[in-house]
C-alpha cells in the first residue's frame, strides 16, 4: 500500500471510530459548552499524546518481530474481523437510527475567564488523556485495527506509520472540532441525518477495508504455507 493510501485509509477509519459515541465525544460536548470552541482541539490534543506514546510503545523493540510475515497475517486477520464487525455494526445501527448526536441538548455556559486559561488549558490536555485511557474501546481498537495498522505501515519504513499516525489524528482534530464548533453553534449546521449518514457510508467502507484486511492476511498465510 503507498503511503497516500495508508494516509488515506487511516484519515476515513479514524473519522469512523471518532465518530462512534463515547466518552470522549460526551466530554467534548460538555466541555466545549463550558470552555467554549477550545476545548475540541485541546482535548484532541491530549488524546493525540497517549496515541502517540502508544504508537512508539508499539514499535519500539517490536518492529522485527511485527513485520514478519506469519505475525502480520495474523494480525491482519484479526484486525480485518473487527473491521468488519465494526462496520456493520455503524451501519446498521445509522440507518436504523440508533446513534444520535444530541450537541444542541447540552447548555451552554459563559467560557473561562482569560486568566484562568493555562489552567483550563492543562485540565482539558489531562482530561483528553485520562478520558481515552478509561474507554475499553480504545484498547480493543488498538489491540487490533491499530496494530494492523502499525505493522502494515512498517512494510514503508518510518515514513509509512509517520503517513498512519497523521491520517488518524487529523481524523479525530477534524471530527471534535466540528462537535466543538456544534456545540457553540447549538448544533445547527450538524443535523441527525447528515450525522447518521454519513456514519452509514463510513460503516460500508470499513466492511471493505475489512475485507482487504482479511485478504491480505490469507494470501500471506498461502505463501508461508
């Protein structure tokens, strides 16, 4: 896969475990109604440092043993159930209109005084961190889509996770800003149709990247066979 492709890939299935409601999303829409517009990016931020250390923890001492072949058929394997699993799962639950996001609910509140900001900016920073770590979703993502993604990146060097790692967080600052930006705005720009349709197109295609993924790790698996 080129690296535009794993940037690609990475920005859309990022986008579509962003927009997955969690604790995250709920810590957004509070926060951005008390702190204002801010709180989006800075909480990204703070998740996007635990990503980070994650993705070093992953790679570091572990390159030569993921980029071999019989471990990344494995791995792609796996991570390509998930991906199927978790696609349908968005999809369904989009077009049977399970998934809401109810941004114009939230009250809005007067953001922080300016003096108060360094403070404010460290708690959302530590909250974006702590409010990741408590989400299993978060684990079990990376335990098996991530890892797929780390070691399918490694077939390009540096330069490939570099290209994984920018989709992924990109994905996330893009999704939480504009929740943040909906928020403020009472959410009128971002309806539950728009919300729940594009949820449904994002499912489809994490079924098809599923499905790539389960290919690739059964032709790896045929070779070593």
């Amino acid at each position: 896969m080129s690296l535009e492709m794993i940037f690609l890939t990475s920005l859309i299935v990022g986008l579509t475990g962003a927009m997955v409601p969690g604790p995250l999303l709920t810590v957004t829409i509070a926060e951005s109604a008390r702190c204002g517009f801010r709180a989006g990016p800075l909480l990204i931020a703070g998740h996007g440092i635990l990503e980070a250390v994650l993705v070093v923890a992953l790679t570091t001492g572990l390159a030569t043993f993921l980029v071999r072949t019989e471990v990344t058929a494995v791995i792609a394997t796996v991570g390509g159930s998930f991906l199927l699993w978790m696609g349908f799962t968005i999809g369904r639950d989009a077009l049977l209109g399970r998934v809401e996001l109810a941004v114009a609910r939230e009250p809005r509140a007067r953001p922080e005084r300016p003096a108060r900001q360094f403070n404010g900016t460290a708690r959302l920073l530590g909250l974006g961190i702590v409010t990741s770590l408590s989400n299993p979703y978060f684990t079990l993502w990376w335990a098996t889509i991530g890892l797929s993604y780390i070691t399918l990146s490694l077939e390009r060097g540096i330069a490939g996770l570099a290209a994984f790692y920018t989709g992924h967080i990109l994905a996330d600052l893009a999704w939480y800003c504009l929740v943040a930006g909906a928020v403020v705005g009472s959410g009128r720009f971002l309806t539950p149709v728009i919300y729940r349709g594009v949820l449904a197109v994002c499912g489809s295609f994490l079924v098809f990247l599923g499905v790539y993924f389960i290919y690739s790790g059964l032709v790896k698996s045929l070779l070593l066979g």
